[in-house]
C-alpha cells in the first residue's frame, strides 16, 4: 500500500478518471480505443465464446433443482409472494412493473402479438376447437348461449320500443 509505484498509479487513476469526465478529447480517445478494441474479430470471438459459456451455465443451473440459482431464485420469490400478500406498497410498486412492462410490450410489438393472435386463431378447427370448449365449460356453455340470446333479444326488443316512442 505504501509502495511508490502504488501511490503513481492510484494519482493516474484518479486524474484518468477526471479527465473522462471533464475532458472531450479525453473521452473521444477512449470511445475510439473501445471502437478499435471491440470491432477486433478476436474479442468479438472472445465475446460470443464468454456469453456462450454464461448461457450455458445459466442454463444448467435453472435446469437442475438442486442448484443454488434455484434455490434462492425460489426463496426470493417466496419472500416476494409473501411481502406482496401483507404489504401494500409492494402491491403498488409490483402492479407498477406488471403495468409498465405490459404497456411496453404491447405498444413495442403490437404487430407481432396481432400477428401471433390472427395467426394462432386463423389455425383453429372450428368443430374441435368447439369440442374443447364445451368439454371445458362443460353445461355453462348452453346456459351462457341462453342467456346471451335472451339479454340480447330484450336489448333489441328495448332500443326498438324506445327508437318507436320517441319516434324514430
């Protein structure tokens, strides 16, 4: 810690990291340097190599139930389920990321979630698609049509009388 050597290089440090904070040519030197440096096919070989490696890592680690990934990935989302369950300001600042990251979805890929939708439904057998639903539903499904017809038809039946009272 006392040695000369460490007392110059922390002084370049330390007048370095000034410069690329208050010095434009500075700056521009570095970003230049980082250009060079990152648009060499050897890092960007050193790159791809490194985050294949982190993947498949990651990979492994959320595959195996045992991993310390997924224990603390499972204990923090316990804890989370349980603060959420007492704590309003969790509930708030929660509902706030779902909000803000389902806004962001839908207005960033809007044609490609139509797309999958139109795509997906257009794909659909209309006599088992039909078959599933009512298996699902099961005997709802007649009461859901019979009240559907009913309601709709007192609907009609209500703007006609008022569309003839006011005479329309």
């Amino acid at each position: 810690p006392t040695h000369p050597a460490r007392g110059a290089l922390d002084r370049f440090l330390t007048d370095f990291a000034s410069d690329l904070q208050s010095d434009t040519d500075t700056r521009a030197r570095v970003e230049r340097l980082k250009g060079e440096v990152l648009g060499r096919g050897e890092v960007q070989d050193l790159i791809a190599s490194a985050w294949t490696a982190v993947r498949s890592m990651i990979v492994s680690a959320a595959e195996d139930e045992r991993s310390e990934l997924r224990l603390r990935v499972r204990a923090s989302l316990l804890s989370l389920g349980a603060r959420m369950a007492v704590d309003p300001k969790v509930q708030a600042k929660v509902d706030g990321w779902v909000e803000g990251a389902a806004v962001y979805v839908v207005t960033t890929y809007r044609r490609e979630i139509t797309s999958l939708i139109t795509d997906t439904v257009a794909g659909w057998d209309a006599e088992h698609t039909t078959r599933k639903i009512e298996a699902h539903i099961g005997r709802d499904l007649q009461f859901i049509r019979i009240n559907g017809t009913v309601v709709g038809s007192l609907a009609g039946l209500l703007i006609y009388t008022v569309s003839r009272a006011l005479g329309a």
